[in-house]
C-alpha cells in the first residue's frame, strides 16, 4: 500500500522516512569529515560536491514529504499513548522538519554566497543566490553548522522514543514506520 491509513504508513512514507534518515547521518559524518581535509586531499572538492548535491535531493525530497504529510492520512497513535507523549512527538517531529529546512536553506546560502549555483550531480544546477547579506557564507555557515548538531542531537531522541515505545511499551509505533502491520505484539 502506497498511501497511509488511519492504522498504518504506506510505502512512501516509510520509503522517505528511512532515505532521510540515511541521508542526514551520511551528509553529518561526511560534513564532520570533509571540514578537517586539507587543500591537498583528493577529497577536497569532491567531498563538498557530493555534501551538497546529496544536500539538494534532502531539500527536495524534504519538501515532498511536507506536500505529502499534508495530503495523506497519519496513522493514529497507539491507545496507550500519554497525552505528554504525543504533544512531544509533534514537537519533535516540527523541530526535525524545522531544523531540516533551517540546515538545508543555510547551506545553499554558504554555496551561493558567490554568485555560483549548486551543481547537483552534473544532473541540473540550483541558481546561484549572491550574496544578499554581508559575511553571508560565515553566518549561514555557523546556523548550518549548529543546526545540524542540535538536528543530531533531536534524531537520537526520536530514535531513543521510537525504541522506548518498542521495548518498554510494547507497542506497534517502530513496527509502523517498518512497515510491519503486525497488531497482535
């Protein structure tokens, strides 16, 4: 089933569920790496231009899965879940969509700055924006930069909540966003 229902996720939602989770752990690992090369690495621009393209599909499909959100059904939560509980996973579902938008926006301004667009694969090529505020790149870069650790920081309490619901309540909130439909655990 590709579209949600009231009990379970359709396959697009898991789908872009799991491709952003990847996607925000590998473009972490690789921007902690890749700020620590030096101008003689081999590395040193082909690392930036995989960040950044990797960066844009997020962006898209990010901003796909907001559309989608919108135009598809959510799966109720579980019965036995707090009134606490669920107000902090909308919290912290806003917060991770906010800060996505946040780090990914930040970025294209840093990659911009110069005038210069956002090659993307050598597919298509996102405009260059210039620099439409003075130190541009260096502020976007700190908001980019702390943003994606404060996002770090909220996936592991998303993921801490995912794996609390699983094996101290027992219930079908992780097995959902699996894809197992299993309501008898």
């Amino acid at each position: 089933m590709l579209r949600n229902s009231t009990q379970h996720y359709g396959l697009v939602s898991i789908s872009l569920h799991w491709l952003s989770a990847i996607a925000v752990i590998g473009l972490f690992a690789l921007g902690l790496w890749m700020v620590e090369l030096t101008y003689y690495s081999s590395w040193y621009k082909t690392a930036p231009d995989i960040h950044k393209s990797v960066g844009v599909l997020l962006l898209l499909a990010t901003l796909f899965r907001l559309i989608w959100r919108v135009c598809t059904l959510q799966p109720v939560p579980e019965a036995g879940h707090k009134a606490w509980e669920k107000r902090a996973a909308s919290i912290a579902h806003l917060g991770l969509y906010l800060l996505l938008l946040v780090i990914m926006f930040a970025g294209l301004l840093i990659s911009t700055a110069d005038g210069r667009g956002v090659m993307v694969f050598n597919w298509f090529e996102v405009p260059g924006f210039g620099e439409l505020f003075e130190d541009q790149a260096d502020i976007a870069g700190l908001i980019h930069e702390y943003a994606a650790y404060s996002l770090i920081g909220l996936v592991l309490v998303h993921a801490a909540g995912a794996i609390k619901h699983h094996v101290i309540d027992k219930d079908n909130t992780l097995k959902k966003m699996l894809g197992f439909n299993n309501h008898n655990s």
